[in-house]
C-alpha cells in the first residue's frame, strides 16, 4: 500500500539520495547514482520490492521528524510508552562515486525502547533477490555487479528473505547502522564512526549554506524555505559532473492511477538552466559554474545532435522502457524508466540555454570563450529550426505544433545573443540575428495572440492557454504592462485555474497524446505570483506565494503537482522545478526589482521600458541583502 507522497524526506549526498518515510521506511534508494537501479522499489510496489525500515518493535505514541539545520539530514523521533528515540539518517559525502553509503544513527533519548530493523535489499527496481552472507560486522549482499555490506553491532538474522533485528536503545546509547555500496570487483570499505561522519556531514552542508550567503527575506518563514528549497536542488545535483536531476524518483503519477508516469532522474537543459537562475539568485555563484560546465561538455558536438536532455554525465541514451513487475504508485501504471522526450525537438531550450549563458556570463562568473562558439554553432541551426512545430515546453506526445512559448523562447536565443555582441564585443552575424529577432516577434504577436478573448494562446490557430505564456514578460518578450501580457494573465486567472492553482494547460483542449488529467503543475502558480509582481499586484502575488508555502509537506519539500481536490502531492517528488519558483518567487517578492524583473530588464526589447540591468548578479545580489 502506497504511503501519500507527502509522507517522505529526502536525504542525499550529491550522488544519489533516498526517501524515508514518517514510519522509518526507506522505500526509495538508487545506488550508485540517482538513475542507478533502484535497491529499494517499494515506493512504486510492496514491501517485497525492497525497504529498509527502522522503527519501534511495537506500537509508538506519536512520531515527529525534522531536518537537521542546513543539511538534508532527517531526524525522526519516535515516542513509546517505553520511552523516546531518535533515528537520524543521512548519506555522508564520497570522493569516489562508485563508494555511496547510508547511515541510520538510532539514538536513545529517554527511558528503554524496543526497536526492529528490517532489510529488504532488491536490486533491479525490486526484481533480484541479492545473495547474503552473514560476516562478524553484520552482511555482505551481492546481486550481479553490485554489493553493499551492511555494518552494526547489532545481531542480525535472517527471515523470510529479509535481514532483521530487534535491540534495545536506552537514554544516551547511539547504535549505529551502516549501509556501504560498491561494485563487486572492488573492495568493501566500511564507515568506521557513524557519529563523526554525522559530524562531518552537517559541517560541510553548514558551509554550504553559510557560503551561499542568502540574503535575508522580511518573513522570517520564507528564508526557511527558501534554505531549505536551495539544499534540496543542491542534493539533487551530481557531485562529480555537475549535472542537475530533475527529481529524485521515476514513476511517481501524476495523476492517481493514471498513465502519466515518467522517469525525471535525468538532467534537463530547461529545468536546469532555471536551477542555475535559482542558484545565481541566491548568490550560489559554484554551482552555477560547475553546471555551465556541465553543459557545454553534454550539449558539446555537431549542434544539428544538441539534445533537450541527458543524463547526469552527459549520456544521450535514455531508451525509455517499463518495468512491467513493479505495480506501480496506487496502481499507476507503466513504471517508466528512461525518458522518451530525449528525442523531441523543443525550441524552447535554445533560448533558456542562451539566456543562462548571457546572464552567467554578466555574472560573477564572467566570460567563457569555448561557450560563445558553441552558442554561435546553436544558434545557426535555429535560424531555421523556429519556423517548424515542435513538442514544447511540456514535451507533449501528441503531433507536433507551433507553440507560442517556443517561439518566444526563440526570439530569446536571437536577443541574448544580440546583446552580448553589443556589450561584450564578441564576433556574430548581428545583422542576420536582429532580422530574424524582429520576424519571430512579428510573427507570434500575428499568429499567437487572439485579439478578441485578449490573450496569447498555446499554439497557432490553437484555442488553448498554456501557463508558459505567464513568462512573457519575465523574459522581456513584452513589457509587464503591456495589455496583451495583462489580458492573458487574466485569461489564465478566469480559465487555467483550479482552486486557486494553475494548470500548465487544459487537457481536453491540448491533443498531449496522453489519457487521463493531471493536476495542477507547482511552478506555473510560482511563475503566476511573478506575473503578479510585475503588474504592481503585490498582495495577490505574496497571498499566492504564502498558499504554495503551506501546500510543502511538513519538511519543506514539494512534488511536481498539487491535486487540490485530493488535497494531495503529484508526480516525482522532490521536484526541482517547483523548488526553483519558490526561490525565484521569493526573491522577487523581497522587492518589487527582484529577479523576475531583471531578467526582464536585461532582454533587448524594443518594448521593454524598466531601467537596464546594472551590475553583476552577485552585485545585485549584495544590493538586496543590505536593505
Ligand atoms: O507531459 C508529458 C511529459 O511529461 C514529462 O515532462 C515534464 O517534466 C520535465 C522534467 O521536469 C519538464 O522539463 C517538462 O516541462 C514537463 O512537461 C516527461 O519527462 C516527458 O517524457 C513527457 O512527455
């Protein structure tokens, strides 16, 4: 039986990470790396798919569980008629991607509590039952090329298929168990002092935070979450390639049930040049290089092959197949795994690609040569790319179309680099760009926009709103107080909205290709809070913003979607798109110039009638923190 999605926290360590539910259940653990087969799948079937749970032997009172300050470091307590415990679970950080290990400190509070502990160890996604020998530091589990040891001074045994424990755990005691990957060709290693990498763990995520210096928000709330959003993205970023993953999970429905099911273990262009506006906002200014690294060396070749996607060290391969065992999350089903849309054509990640490297490039990171040639190369195929149908921003599956947001994005690409010939004197057919920069605008004010409803629809002779027009204005398409911006951020208030929450699009009316509904997509009602601060509706924008607050689960974290009916987290979990707009929304809440506004400013509309962007981003960045 699935457990709500609300029910999980995430702890990780750049390589990979887990989820562990509210009972102490790890029910999700990816190992080594976060696209890795899953050891623990019970997230996506039974328990017989693989858990790891640590918990009271019988009935607990009440739990409760927070985040240790400034890491992804999850402490549960559990209170007993015996007395109290805390179990504290965490991945200490490794050098060496091929070493990953899981620790679970159970630590006694007060009085004597009887605790079990039982391991389900399933490689495959929960197919393959691993070969255990028991050794004098607990097991050894094999299953073709992987193996971990599982390390504790408790007696194990095993039952039915499982390893299990039962101790006791009084005041003060802290008995440690340790969970050490490794391929089977290499040799076991084994973490000696659980406490001192606890230690060492909380130390490093504390300097982490204290570098990103984030400047302080007027709700003392908000800086909380928007810590707590930042440490999140970091996590789900690969340590050793810079890559961002989309989400932690595969599979997670986004609608209960339903087909909707995809596998975001990977790294998207899009998500994650809006991971680095998050970062670059925030001041994180390293992970924001080491991510334009990323890029260049994933999207690097003939520019005709530049995927929307890869994986997290720059794989082009992500051959989606189901995984026909596992039932799925409340039956949602197929399980995916790997993501057909890695050979979609989606337009819109020119634009996003030239805009993150245009604002890096203005930023603290300065300039980088290899990227100018590789943007030239881009944008040379985009000059005729534009003109046709895409899959668009939401990678639809049904047949391609002209969607308005792609088009716009285009006419992004062509600015941003029209811009930085200006300012920084690089080489480029300016004049060409300028042409074809003027002839999109055309183009999408003329085809995209329905002068009698007054609003830009989702695709040429479409009827449809689509929430993506919502960044019109942010990316300085048009200027916020252009009617036609306003009309369609109206249209989308009375049409694309859900109990208060917005739609990405209206399924009846968008051919996705897809059965069924969704829910409501988190980061359109954080872009919908931005459009309201760049139409001078403050309040609606901070009412907006305090509603997607409390709809985080109780450590912070958000999914993809919200069903406001079922009043119930959709889709992967955590997401980094929704933790991206709580950022970027907070931000711009601080002051009405926040970031939605400069990325605005810093566009070359001829429309665009707010002063320029001024100074770096790490100066604006000062700026706001010494208000
Ligand atoms: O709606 C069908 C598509 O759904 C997924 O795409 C969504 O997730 C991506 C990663 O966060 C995001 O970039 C995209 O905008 C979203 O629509 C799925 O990955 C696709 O395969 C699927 O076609």
């Amino acid at each position: 039986m699935s457990k709500p999605i609300e029910e999980y926290g995430f702890i990780g360590n750049m390589l990979s990470g887990a989820l562990v539910a509210r009972d102490g259940s790890m029910d999700w653990l990816c190992l080594p790396r976060f696209d890795s087969d899953a050891c623990f799948a019970a997230l996506l079937g039974a328990s017989k798919h693989g858990y790891w749970q640590i918990s009271p032997a019988g009935e607990s009172n009440r739990s409760s569980r927070r985040y240790l300050p400034h890491a992804p470091v999850l402490e549960t307590t559990f209170e007993t008629e015996g007395g109290i415990v805390t179990l504290v679970d965490f991945m200490p950080l490794s050098n060496d991607p091929e070493r990953v290990d899981v620790v679970r400190l159970v630590q006694g509070v007060s009085g004597k509590v009887r605790m079990r502990m039982e391991l389900a160890l399933r490689f495959g996604y929960g197919k393959t039952i691993p070969w255990v020998r028991r050794r004098d530091y607990g097991i050894h589990a094999v299953a073709g090329p992987d193996a971990v040891e599982l390390a504790t001074p408790v007696t194990l045994r095993g039952e039915d298929m499982r390893t299990v424990a039962e101790f006791e755990v009084g005041e003060g005691d802290v008995i440690p168990f340790t969970l050490a990957y490794h391929p089977l060709h290499r040799e076991p290693h084994f973490i000696d002092d659980g406490r001192k990498r606890l230690e060492h763990t909380l130390a490093w995520w504390r300097e982490w935070t204290r570098i990103c210096q984030l400047s302080e928000l007027e709700e003392p709330g908000w800086n909380d979450a928007v810590e707590r959003s930042l440490i999140t993205l970091k996590a789900l970023s690969y340590q050793p390639s810079g890559g961002i993953v989309a989400a932690l999970t595969t599979s997670l429905p986004e609608e209960l049930g339903g087909v909707r099911n995809w596998d975001y273990r990977y790294c998207w262009i899009r998500d994650a040049t809006l991971t680095l506006y998050a970062f670059m906002n925030a001041g994180c200014f390293d992970e924001a290089g080491a991510f334009r690294e990323w890029m260049l060396r994933a999207a690097a070749g003939a520019p005709d092959q530049m995927q929307i996607m890869y994986g997290i060290e720059g794989e082009r391969r992500l051959t989606e197949i189901e995984l026909p065992w596992l039932p799925g999350y409340e039956n949602s089903l197929p399980v995916r795994i790997g993501n057909g849309a890695h050979e979609q054509i989606q337009v819109d990640v020119f634009g996003e690609l030239m805009d993150t490297l245009y604002t890096a490039r203005k930023s603290q990171l300065g300039p980088h040569q290899e990227a100018w040639r590789f943007q030239q190369a881009i944008l040379s195929r985009l000059e005729s790319l534009w003109r046709g149908p895409d899959q668009g921003i939401w990678e639809v599956r049904g047949s391609p179309k002209h969607f308005v947001y792609s088009k716009m994005m285009a006419w992004v690409a062509f600015d941003r680099a029209i811009k930085a010939v200006e300012q920084f004197g690089f080489p480029g057919p300016v004049g060409k760009w300028r042409t074809l920069r003027d002839e999109i605008h055309r183009e999408v004010l003329a085809r995209g926009y329905d002068k009698e409803r007054n609003t830009f629809v989702q695709h040429y002779d479409g009827v449809g709103l689509d929430a993506s027009l919502l960044l019109m204005a942010e990316v300085g398409f048009l200027p916020p107080d252009d009617p036609r911006f306003r009309g369609t951020v109206e249209a989308i208030e009375r049409d694309l909205m859900e109990d208060g929450l917005v739609l990405r699009y209206r399924v009846g009316e968008t051919k996705d290709g897809l059965a069924g509904e969704e829910g409501t997509f988190l980061v359109c009602s954080f872009w919908l809070a931005d459009a309201y601060t760049m139409i001078d509706r403050g309040h609606d924008a901070a009412v907006l913003f305090e509603r997607l607050l409390s709809l985080r689960n109780d450590l912070g974290l958000l999914a993809e979607e919200y069903h406001p009916r079922h009043r119930r987290q959709l889709g992967n979990f955590p997401q980094a798109f929704s933790h991206v707009g709580l950022i970027n929304t907070a931000y711009n809440l601080r002051r009405i110039n926040g970031p939605a506004q400069q990325r605005a400013d810093r566009s070359a509309s001829p429309h665009a009638t707010h002063t320029s962007w001024t100074g770096t981003a790490g100066e604006q960045h000062r700026e706001r923190s010494i208000d």
